[in-house]
C-alpha cells in the first residue's frame, strides 16, 4: 500500500520542485525518474540506467484497493473526444424526443457539439466583422484565416527540432523544448499505463504557455502573424493611404501606445492530450484571438456576467477557484453546464457555446467572456490580446476600480498609476477617443450585503471563544427541525 500511495505522479513532481525547482533539461520517462535523475545529479553519481530503472521498476500490488488511487488513474485516463462525442450522442438523442422527428432521413449525428458562429474571414468585411462580433461582443470562430501565415508548419515536432535547447515556461514548470516534447507524448489521453508500462501520467498535463518567444527568437517573430480582421478597427481612423492603415493597426490594439512597457500580450502555447485552461476570463478586461497551427482544440464559453457551474468567484472576482483539473470539471460539472445552460429545447438558457477549432482556424475571444479550452489532441497555437476601440470603456473601467487585478506587467510597475498612465497616453493620441471612452465606461455596481448562512457563521465562531449553536442559526433558517 505504501509503494502504490507513492507512486502517484503528483507525489514525485510536487516534491522535486520543492527539492530542485529548478529547469526540466530532458525528460526520463516519469516524475519519478525526475526526481531520482536530479538526486543523484546533486551527489554527483549520474547514472542512465538507474534512472531507466527507477521510472520502469514496478512492484505488483494485485491486493491493494483505494478509491482515491482509483480516482487519480480515473482522471488520468480521462479522453475528452470520446467523452464529449457520448455527451454529444445523448443531446441529440433528446432532440430527436423533443423534436418528434419522423422522417426516413433523420438529420446526421454530430460527433461534437459545435454552436458557434463559424465567419469566413475571406468573403467578410471588417466592417460587418465589426457590426456583427466586435462591438456587440459576440464570439465567433473565424476560418481561412491563417491560410498564408508562414507559421503553419508549427507542431511539437517542430519546437523539437527548433527550439529544442530552448527553455520555455509551461505553468510552473521551465523546460527545455525537446524535454516538454517528450513529456507531453508520455501524458497522451488514454493511456494511463504511460512510459515503461507502470507511470500513471499526469491528471492535468503541463501546458506550454510562453510569452517570450515571439520576441526573442527572429524566427518566430518573422513568422508571426495576426488575424486580418482583429488587427484593424476602422471606427475613428484618421488619414488616408498608409497613414490610415497604421491608425486603424494602433486603434485595433490601443495597449501600442504602451511601447516597451507594454504587459504581456503574446504568447505560444502547446500541450498534448487533455491539456488546456480551465475557467478563466482573459486578464486586464482585454479579448483575444486563438489561431491554432496544429491539432484540435475544443472550446466552451459563457457571457461575461454566467458563472460556470463548479467555479466560485469572490465579490469583488479577484479569486477564481475550481476544480484543479480539466477532467475532473468535466466528469463533475459538464452535464450539469450543458442542463443549465445548454439549447433551450432541451431546458437550458441557451447561453453555451461551444465549438471545435481545427488548425488554421482562429477563435475570437470577446473581452469579458468566460471560456474552457482543452486539447482534443497534440495542440500547438499562437493566442495574443488586444484592446480595441470596442472594449477600450471596460478596459478603463477594470484599470481604474480594479488596480490589484492588473497582470502582465513587469514586477516594478505601480498598478494603482496603470491607469492615470494608460490614459494620458490614449488623450495624447486622441483626445475625443479617451473623453468618450472614458463618458461611457461602466461604474462599479454597489455590492450589497449578503446574507451569511449558518455554515459560513459556523467557520467564524470556530476558535476558542464559547459559543452555541443558537448564536449563529437564525430563527428562520430552523425549519421544522426540533431543535429544543
């Protein structure tokens, strides 16, 4: 039982950043072998085969019996296509009850639910790009896109073979790009027997998610583009020829005027199988784009104003919790998102969206809007946020009343002056922008009191001060229960 506890891979990883913490430079097989290459790289007795042995060594435990092991091997096994064609099979099950179809041609059976609005970025304008999805803030999942962008050949493979001495950050992890390749194959969804037969993979895979490599490295910087439609924003554009071009470059993302100081914006991001971000909104009150260069990724959103069922806010939303990982929220929560949420035949909202973006096609996050993302497969894209004219009062807003929320910017910035500094920049490019940004940004809304039930006022009066179980239950909160 022991042996079985231990062998865990949360056990391994958590103790070897606690122990080493320091950068992945290859990746043996198991977070096991980690720890046990960099042990006895710290007593100088580097030895290949003892750290081979120490990710294949096995011993049976045919008698042993655990539900939390269960649950740990559950979630590693997790495969999010199969789960969610079987979630989409049932929909369309109901559907059909609700729809009363009788046809001898009955409409074909999805593989994955998609609702998303899909726009042909060729035979679209900025303009209705801008009237339809920008301004009223509306999603979409924009095709032919990236069908000219040099960056098309980007896969894990190619970080291997580019950037394979390059360390990368992937969430608390630094990595050597070759190393995070060879990690990210040995998690791969549905294989939980792993490397060597015996290594569970890890429930909730490292994600690559670096920001530094579009500048530092000519390569990627030549090779990145951005979406033909989100880079331009044609309201209030001044001048004509090129210098109409470069204004609607800057009015498309208005966090230019930064310069150098800029927060982070840009990021390139990978991950096998099962990885992905959870509930999140994007940071700063910024939208974003997603244009994926390799694999599958499958994508669900909610309006800004919807908490996702199994994520809890605090009042002022600086803290987010949920569950730690993408398959236990969608084992635990996804059926009841899609009940209370979903198509409205089938009793939800209608707020949920969801869809599936394929490579070259690019998602376009709307500032504000909750979404989920996992890999439905080896994943390689490139992602970048913006502040366009469009969400510039929300921007403004989150700056001004929301200062210990700003992120992305670099440790010696003073947040509480992001905003007066944003804004004298945005007067100096242009004065009637900022004044009407600034007259229709939204004000705080005047959080009242809430109620605090009889579990909360249980956890404040739990210390050494004598109290009863009346002191902190209500009258009205007692029912039928006889309490005397």
């Amino acid at each position: 039982m022991f042996y079985a506890l231990t062998s865990v891979p949360y056990i391994w990883r958590e103790h070897y950043f606690r122990d080493f913490g320091s950068t992945i430079t290859h990746w043996p097989g198991s977070w096991r072998a980690v720890y046990a290459s960099a042990s006895l790289e710290q007593r100088g007795m580097v030895n290949p085969t003892w750290v081979e042995a120490a990710s294949a060594w096995q011993v049976k435990a045919t008698h042993v019996y655990s539900d939390v092991l269960f649950r740990e091997f559950m979630l590693a096994a997790f495969d999010p296509q199969d789960f969610l064609e079987h979630h989409a099979r049932l929909e369309h099950r109901r559907l059909q009850r609700v729809r009363k179809i009788r046809t001898d041609n009955p409409p074909e059976l999805p593989s994955l639910p998609d609702n998303i609005p899909r726009v042909d970025a060729q035979h679209t304008t900025l303009d209705m790009f801008t009237d339809i999805h920008a301004r009223p803030n509306q999603p979409c999942i924009l095709v032919h896109a990236t069908d000219d962008w040099p960056c098309q050949t980007w896969s894990l493979d190619y970080i291997k073979a580019h950037w394979g001495k390059r360390t990368f950050q992937a969430e608390a992890m630094r990595v050597l790009g070759g190393a995070y390749v060879d990690y990210a194959r040995s998690v791969s969804a549905g294989s939980p027997m792993g490397v060597g037969a015996c290594s569970i993979p890890d429930i909730s895979p490292f994600y690559l998610f670096d920001s530094e490599v579009a500048s530092q490295e000519p390569e990627a910087a030549s090779a990145w583009r951005v979406p033909a439609l989100v880079g331009r924003c044609a309201i209030g554009a001044k001048g004509a020829g090129i210098d109409r071009d470069i204004d609607e470059h800057t009015r498309a993302d208005l966090f230019s005027l930064f310069g150098d100081k800029r927060p982070d914006y840009r990021w390139l991001i990978a991950g096998p199988a099962r990885s992905g971000s959870g509930w999140h909104k994007d940071p700063n009150m910024t939208s974003a784009w997603n244009a994926v260069m390799h694999g599958t990724k499958f994508w669900m959103m909610l309006p800004p104003t919807t908490t996702p069922p199994g994520v809890f806010v605090s009042s002022d939303q600086s803290e987010v919790t949920a569950p730690a990982s993408l398959s236990e929220w969608m084992l635990d929560f996804y059926a009841e998102t899609k009940e209370k949420h979903g198509r409205r035949e089938c009793g939800g909202d209608g707020q949920l969206l969801e869809g599936v973006c394929h490579a070259g096609e690019v998602m376009y996050v709307p500032s504000g809007w909750w979404h989920l993302v996992i890999n439905l497969d080896e994943s390689v894209a490139l992602t970048q946020n913006f502040v366009s004219v469009n969400e510039l009062s929300a921007v403004l807003a989150f700056m001004k009343y929301s200062p210990d929320q700003i992120s992305g910017f670099c440790t010696d910035v003073n947040k509480a002056s992001v905003f007066d500094e944003f804004f004298a920049k945005l007067r100096a490019y242009d004065t009637a922008l900022a004044e009407s940004s600034l007259a229709a940004m939204p004000r705080p809304k005047r959080s009242e009191p809430t109620r605090r039930d009889w579990r909360q006022k249980l956890c404040d009066t739990a210390t050494d001060t004598p109290w009863t179980l009346t002191d902190i239950v209500d009258t009205d909160e007692l029912g039928d229960v006889p309490w005397s």
